[in-house]
C-alpha cells in the first residue's frame, strides 16, 4: 500500500506533522512564519520524516510561497476594511527571508502534482462588520470574512486548496472562532466553495478526551473533496467524525503524565540559562538542564504513557538523553504563592487564603483587610495532579505562575513537562531559548490528538482507493 502525501501550511514546531508521520503520512512541505519554531522542526526531521530534504520545511511568509506556484498575487478586495497589524507582528515579518524568487522553492512547490491532506491552522484574526449583520446574507459575510485583510492568511489557505484540489482539507483553530460573527459557518461556506468543491463539517475536540492529561478545546474542520463521496459510499466529514468520537480515550491524570520526570527546583537566579550554569540531575539543588549529562534511560523509568508517546510508527524510541528539562527562576514572593497554594483550587477559594496574602497585584481588598482577586482567577494556579492541566497555551513565554508544579518543590512547569502534557515524544528536542520553548510547545496541535485524527483520515483514504479501484474493475470486465 502506497504512503498517503500531506501539507504542513503554518506548521510551527510541527506537532500535527509528529500525529500525521506516526500515522504513515509522507510529507511534501510544510511552511511557517516562525523560524525558531522551523529550527525545531528541521532538527528533528532525521527522526520524524527520515530522508526528506530539510529544504522542505521553508521559512517564509505563505503570499511568497502562493505566487511561487506561478498563479500572481491574490488580490483582495477588502471591502474598506481595515487592515490591523500589531508591533509584534512586524517584527515578525521583518524577520522572514524574501522567498519570492527562490528558485529552490518554486521547483520544490511547482513539482508537487497531487496531494492527498493539506492541513494547517490559518489564523483568522478579522471580525468582519458585515458578518455581524443580521440581514446580511450568508454569501455577503462570506466576502465580508475572506475579503477582510486581516484574514488574507486564510485566503491563502483557500487558493492552495484550490490550486492542489487534495483530497481532503484539515484546518485547526481556536475554539472561540466557533462563536465569531458565524465565521464557523462562513469556513465551512468557504471551502464547500473551493476548487471542486467540499463536503465540509466541524467540530470541537477536547485533547483530554484523546489520551491527553489537559483540557485543551480546539475547532477542527474537514473536508472531502466532494468527487469522492459517491452514494454508496459510507464515509463523508460527518462520518469522521462520528468514527473519531467511538475512539475517545479513558481520562489520564497528570500524575501519571510527569510522575517519571526527575524531580528539580526552581533556577536559583536570573538570566541562569547557560550551560555552564546548569546543576546535574544527580545533585538535589539541580534545577534541571536543557540536554543531561546522564542517560536518559538512567533518569526515567518510564511508565505507560511515556511509552505511548515515545512510540512512533510502532517502534519505541528510546531518547539518548533527557532534553528541555530546565527550570525557571522566580522570586521569594512568587516561590512562598507556590508553597501554599493548594492544588486545583483558585486563589479566590477560601483554601488559598495565605498564599493570596502575598499575590501584590490584580487584587482588591475590602474594609476589614480580606483580598480577592480582579480579572482572572487562575493568575497563580498549582496544576492537580491528579486531575488534567489547563490548556498549555503560548504565553507560557512570559511567565509560569499559572502553570506551578504539584511536587515538593513547587515552580512552574519546565519545557518538558509543558511537552509532555502536550504529548510530544521525549525525544523530541525543542531548540532555540527557554522561553521560545515554552512558545513552540504552547502554540502546537497536539501530537496525540493530531494521530488520532490522521488515522481516521488516512481511513477514508483508504477506502476511498478500494472503491476506486473496484469501480475500474467493473468498467474492464
């Protein structure tokens, strides 16, 4: 059986390309804005996607890569939108290489011919005025969605689609799309719409209902080209998943996601982050290290899900070391917060009384001294072990006090446990700083999840090609 072929559009650190290789998926290309995130993915391609060129994991802005497959510029008619660009996202973009004539992409993207899966997450950051509107019709929001300049990305998602007619489109986002001036709704109009056109659904899936120890909602959408549905055919977007749905996973504790890792404390200083500063495992005022100097099989007894994840194409893979498992530093008033925090329980709760007695912002404080706390409660949390993580998001960059560590030294969560309760294997190496770790990590599909789903994908595929082929046995005879 041939090796069905997939697309990474806005690919990251590469978990859903990690759930799409275990799956037996071959890759084409895949492509982000985020070179530190592209660093990691090309440095792990040896293990993920042996054999492929580190040239096809290509660094640069996705209007470039567009016009590489020869069709121009997509021209948008914005309908006097405005377009909103943050500071950050300038210097993004500033930092991307012009791949508009490189000869070396436009041979690698022009070459591709057919691909069964593109799949990708394109942001889609406009809220389209005239998508609000009750009267409006749903083709006029449609326009209003797509047209908006600040959904140019997803725009573009759509003319790859249209230009490579796959055979199935697979898009992720963030659950609150899902309530967003209809834009659930105007996705699935849209693509239904692409090039042959799609029969489309979605849905939104709950990581810890996979296998996963965290509470992470994300909108998936599917479509099947509409050619390959057929009335006897038993398979189309509803039915997947429908079949996803059967295969859920009983509840896992966090316990038992990070109880093998190697205990550590928080880094006793700041800006510690070199590795002359770092404190070996052995040593009980460790607080970790980026690579061990000890043997990974020497550090971890590894329990079931350990196994499961570090499990790719059905082989175990056994890391020669122990990687991203550092710690960050933090104050004496953030570390005395994480003492007496109880586990599982907010800092508004009764239980969590002292350790709200030193939280110094974001608080108010009544006529008799009692505090509370303004905004977000969860601002200092102790993870439960016991229980599931909260979703492991991207500002983990900033800071961990949402993310503290159930043990007895309690700290914020290092990268790899982040990477464990985002189910990457522990032979997966995060390159780049600390917190650009934490970014990668936050920012990714799980890889779990994300093999969940291409199983299921590669299924219809599957019988997709059966069918095919026994309809050409009943035209021959």
């Amino acid at each position: 059986m041939k090796n069905f072929t997939y697309i990474d559009l806005f690919a990251g650190a590469g978990g859903l390309s990690l759930g799409f290789g275990n799956a037996g998926f071959d890759l084409e290309f895949a492509n982000d804005i985020a070179g530190e995130a592209l660093n990691t993915f090309r440095y792990n391609l040896k293990k993920t996607h042996p054999g492929l060129p580190k040239e096809r994991i290509i660094h640069g802005d996705i209007t470039q890569l567009y016009e590489q497959l020869g069709n121009g510029r997509v021209v948008n008619k914005s309908l006097g939108h405005i377009t909103v660009e943050t500071e950050k996202e300038r210097r993004l973009r500033k930092n991307v290489p012009d791949t508009s004539k490189d000869e070396s992409i436009r041979k690698t993207l022009c070459g591709i011919q057919s691909v069964d899966v593109l799949a990708g997450g394109p942001p889609c950051q406009g809220f389209s005025m005239i998508g609000r509107s009750k009267r409006a019709t749903l083709q006029e929001r449609m326009l209003g969605f797509v047209d908006d300049p600040r959904n140019q990305l997803f725009l573009y998602f759509l003319k790859f689609a249209e230009k490579l007619n796959p055979k199935i489109v697979l898009i992720e986002n963030v659950k609150g799309l899902g309530s967003a001036a209809a834009y659930r709704d105007l996705i699935e109009a849209s693509l239904k719409k692409t090039g042959y056109g799609y029969d489309v659904a979605s849905r939104v899936l709950n990581a810890k209902d996979f296998g996963l120890a965290q509470h992470r909602e994300r909108l998936f959408f599917v479509g099947i080209r509409k050619d390959l549905i057929k009335a006897e055919k038993e398979f189309t977007s509803e039915t997947f998943f429908e079949n996803l749905d059967k295969q859920k996973s009983n509840k896992i504790s966090l316990n038992e996601v990070l109880g093998d890792l190697p205990l550590v404390k928080a880094n006793p200083k700041p800006s510690n982050y070199s590795p002359e500063a770092e404190v070996s495992f052995n040593n009980p005022e460790s607080f970790g290290m980026n690579v061990s100097s000890k043997e990974y099989s020497k550090l971890v007894k590894s329990g079931a899900y350990t196994e499961k994840i570090n499990t790719y194409r059905g082989n175990l893979i056994e890391p020669l070391y122990l990687y991203n498992h550092k710690a960050r530093f933090h104050n004496e008033r953030d570390l005395f917060i994480y003492k007496n925090l109880v586990a599982g329980k907010y800092l508004n709760n009764p239980v969590n009384k002292v350790a709200l007695s030193r939280v110094s912002y974001g608080v108010t404080t009544d006529e008799k001294g009692n505090k509370s706390v303004n905004g977000f409660g969860d601002k200092y949390f102790k993870l439960d072990p016991n229980g599931v993580s909260k979703t492991i998001i991207a500002h983990l960059e900033t800071d961990g006090n949402s993310y503290v560590h159930p043990g007895k030294h309690p700290r914020s969560i290092t990268p790899r446990e982040a990477a464990r309760i985002q189910s990457f294997p522990d032979w997966y190496e995060f390159r780049g700083s600390t917190r650009n770790q934490f970014k990668q990590i936050g920012n990714a599909v799980p890889p779990l999840l994300a093999f969940k789903v291409a199983i299921n994908l590669k299924r219809i595929l599957i019988e997709s090609e059966r069918l095919e082929a026994l309809e050409k046995e009943k035209i021959t005879i």
